[in-house]
C-alpha cells in the first residue's frame, strides 16, 4: 500500500474544521477502497500552526478534563492555559486523537500526523 503525504496551511483555519480534515486523510475514508478495520490512511503535515483561528469565546470558556480515577483527581486546564503551557500543537493533536475511532488503530494513525 503506498501511503501519499498531505500538507495543510493552517493559517485562518477553524480549529474543528482542520481536525477534522485531518482525522478523515489519517483514517483513509478519502480513499475508494476504505475498510474500516484496517489503517489505510496517509500521512499529513500541517504547518503555520501559529495562526490557527480559535473562533467564539473558547478560549475563556473551553475546559480540557484528566483523571486520575481516585477522590479528588480530577485536573481541569482551559485553553489559552494550555496553549501558554504547551502550545498551538498539542491542542490540535487532542482535537485529532477525539476525532478518531477509539480503538487499537489510533496510536498509529497519530504518529503519521506532523505538525510543524
């Protein structure tokens, strides 16, 4: 199977709208011969990350949730906190990783996702 590589301007796009582009090219679903079970998507590479739009009041409002599964571990981050901490990229790999199926084709499907 040949895997073919993508590349994405990031520059003015919404947040969901480019996660979503990006989670269908990763999984294949572009692709004729789509099968579910099996991981025929392609590599994509996004760049200008920095200008990504975050549209509405998300930044203020939109809140990220971890657990620890014990009493009181439950850790809350909002967006701009996470964008100061970890930047533009790792928002954008969580908006992909919920996109895709969870299942044991996902870790793959995410290490052929480049962002720059």
């Amino acid at each position: 199977m040949q895997r073919q590589e993508h590349k994405l301007d990031a520059s003015n796009i919404p947040l969901g709208r480019l996660a979503s582009k990006i989670a269908l090219l990763l999984r294949g679903k572009n692709k004729p011969d789509f099968t579910p079970q099996l991981d025929q998507g392609d590599a994509v590479i996004v760049e200008n990350i920095a200008k990504i739009k975050i549209t509405g009041n998300k930044l203020t409002n939109k809140i990220y949730y971890s657990s620890s599964r014990h009493p009181g571990g439950l850790k809350k981050i909002k967006l701009k906190d996470l964008i100061d901490k970890k930047g533009h990229a790792e928002v954008l790999r969580r908006a992909v990783h919920g996109m895709l199926p969870n299942n044991k084709l996902r870790q793959e499907m995410l290490k052929r996702l480049t962002i720059t």
